[in-house]
C-alpha cells in the first residue's frame, strides 16, 4: 500500500463525519479581494484527503491567502469553497483544521506543554467541544521530539523547539487538516531538514491533510506528493505537478536525477510566473 493510500486508510479508521471522505477541501472559482485589489482569482481545486500538498509561487501571487481562505480568516468574494465537507465556518467551529503560522507564537510565560495544552483549556472555558486524539500533550512533545523539555519556557528554547512545540499545539484537537504557512522559513539548513523528516513522519503517523506553504523548490519537492504552482497577478493557477519519488522520502533522495529534474522544471514554471 502506498503512503497516500495509508494516510486515507487512517483517516477512514477514525470514523471522520464528513460528506465525503474522500476530499479535505474544495475550491470552484474562489476569488479573494482587498478593496479593488484581486489577490486570487477564479481557483478551483479539490485536495484529495490524507494528502500532502505544497504551495509555490513568486512573491503576492498568493499562497498565504489562500491559506487564509482556506481556514475562513477571510472571505471568498466570489465562488464556493468546503472544508471537510462543510462550509469554513462549520469546519472552524469544530475544531477540525489547524494553522501553523512562520512565527511560533508560543506564550512567553507559558511552558512548552503549558502551550500546547492551550487549545483545550480555551475550549473547556468556553464551553466548546474540543475533539481529542489518541495522544496527550506530553505524548505530542514526545512525538515531535522534545521529550525532556516539558518545563522549559519558549526563551529557553531554539527557533526549531518552538516551531515543534507549535506543531504539537496545533496536532492536540487531531486536525483533519493541517495549514502551515512557511513554518520553517526561517531557520538554518540543518534544522530545516530535520523538521521537513519529522513534519512526513507525524503526517504519515496521524494521516492528517496538509496544505504547506513554502518559498522554496527543494522543500516543495521533498515534502509534497503534490505541487500547487500559483502565478501572481492576479493569483490564480499555473499548474499542478504530481511528485513521484520512493517512499519513505529521506534526505538522500534530494541527490537523484529525478528529484533534480523536477526540481529543474518547477524553477522554469517559477520564471513564467
């Protein structure tokens, strides 16, 4: 069985009340403006779920408002759009698709576990439902690799810790999809690759959709098993390139023709753009 089709295995497993399963969201002719501003235009796209989508494109054609859309932040001004089988809203109020921003955001006077536990002492304050998974808090620092540091607060705690602790936050209401706007843009080479390892892992392990915004070609190839290439000015669709590469994916996998030769034809649809 490939990974895809054990990612949607997983996701059928934990019995998801949707329309259809089949498909995390979908977009027909979504149109975003600011004012008189078009910052995407007419997109129409259906991610499939359990997949692993990664979103290139040039500076403003964009990707992060796509996210934005995506996780009802801000509204279509034009066309349809579900999440999960319901609208943006439905899906936010029950808690089924978390946002994983550049920055940590941690609370500085908080503890690694004291932010992640965050989402669900909001939801018991107010009264919500909060959908809770398999794995307790500490399990998900423990799963995102920060057994050990349960105490320490985000100062005491590289740029690459806080961005884990981020992701376990974000993973402790069992998401069916997963927003990630350049979460590891910031951070040295090194510390890139091992979270792009672990971010396949977790997303193998819990089967959850992920939509990841990223500037670069080597990450977008690495990660995603598809490509969505957007062109700026307006933002709208350039092309949807499917990923071919063994699995699982490890670093080596970046030295091969292959890896290279997409990585090769995504720089030239990059400069169409």
């Amino acid at each position: 069985m490939s990974v895809r089709s054990s990612a949607r295995q997983m996701l059928e497993n934990q019995n998801i009340a949707t329309e259809d399963h089949s498909v995390a969201a979908s977009l027909v002719d979504a149109t975003v403006k600011f004012g008189n501003f078009t910052a995407i235009d007419k997109i129409s796209l259906d991610i499939d779920a359990g997949d692993f989508w990664t979103i290139l494109g040039p500076s403003g054609c964009g990707k992060s408002t796509l996210l934005r859309l995506v996780s009802d932040l801000i509204p279509a001004a034009s066309g349809s759009l579900q999440v999960l089988g319901k609208s943006t809203e439905e899906a936010r109020l029950a808690r089924e698709f978390a946002f994983v921003f550049q920055d940590a955001t941690l609370l500085p006077w908080r503890s690694a576990l004291s932010n992640v536990e965050l989402p669900l002492e909001i939801g018991r304050k107010r009264g919500v439902k909060i959908p809770v998974g398999d794995k307790t808090p500490k399990e998900l620092l423990e799963m995102v690799g920060l057994k050990g540091r349960e105490t320490a607060l985000p100062h005491e705690l590289s740029g690459g810790m806080r961005q884990r602790v981020a992701i376990a936050r974000a993973l402790v209401c069992q998401p069916k999809l997963l927003l990630m706007d350049e979460p590891f843009g910031a951070l040295d080479e090194m510390t890139r690759d091992r979270l792009n390892l672990q971010i396949l892992d977790i997303w193998r392990e819990t089967g959850t959709t992920i939509l990841f915004v990223t500037h670069s070609i080597t990450e977008a190839v690495f990660l995603g098993q598809k490509i969505l290439m957007l062109q700026a000015h307006p933002g709208r669709v350039k092309k949807i390139v499917d990923i071919e590469l063994p699995e699982p994916r490890e670093i080596t996998v970046r030295e091969t023709p292959k890896f290279n030769k997409y990585c090769g034809e995504l720089r030239e649809l990059l400069e169409e753009c």
